[in-house]
C-alpha cells in the first residue's frame, strides 16, 4: 500500500506499508506473531491506521481468534 503522508515517509524511509489483502485462495497465509494488547491500545491502534485499514476478527491456524488489519478494497461485503 502506497504511504501519501510525507511525515510518515521520512519518519520510517519506506513509500509503501505491507497490507493483507483477501485472495480466496485457501493455502494462502501469512506468517506473524500474537501479541496481547490492552482495549485502550487497540483503540489507539484503531485511531493511528488510515481508512485503508480495516480491523476484522479471524480464527488463526493455531485456533486462537485475533484481530488483524486488512487492506478494506478486498473486504467481502455481508
């Protein structure tokens, strides 16, 4: 996902952040760690992503249930 905000782009030296994005494919995955947050830190994790961003609850392989980010232009409309 290309980064449009100068600040961010100087401040981390990258142009583009990584996004999941939905692909139907069942063997597709991505590889990452759990990490246990507060509700308060969620809610600041909530308030930094842009719009581009959508936070979605999944079950992860290992069974545990998570939020993750995901690119929202691929989000499956109920």
């Amino acid at each position: 996902m290309p980064i449009e905000d100068e600040d961010v782009i100087a401040r981390s030296g990258k142009t583009h952040h990584p996004i999941v994005r939905f692909t139907g494919q069942g063997g597709d995955n991505v590889d990452g760690t759990v990490v246990e947050i507060t509700d308060a830190e969620l809610l600041a994790a909530d308030a930094y992503e842009v719009a581009a961003y959508k936070r979605i609850g999944v079950v992860l392989t290992s069974g545990l249930r998570a939020w993750v980010y995901v690119d929202a232009r691929y989000l499956l409309e109920d």
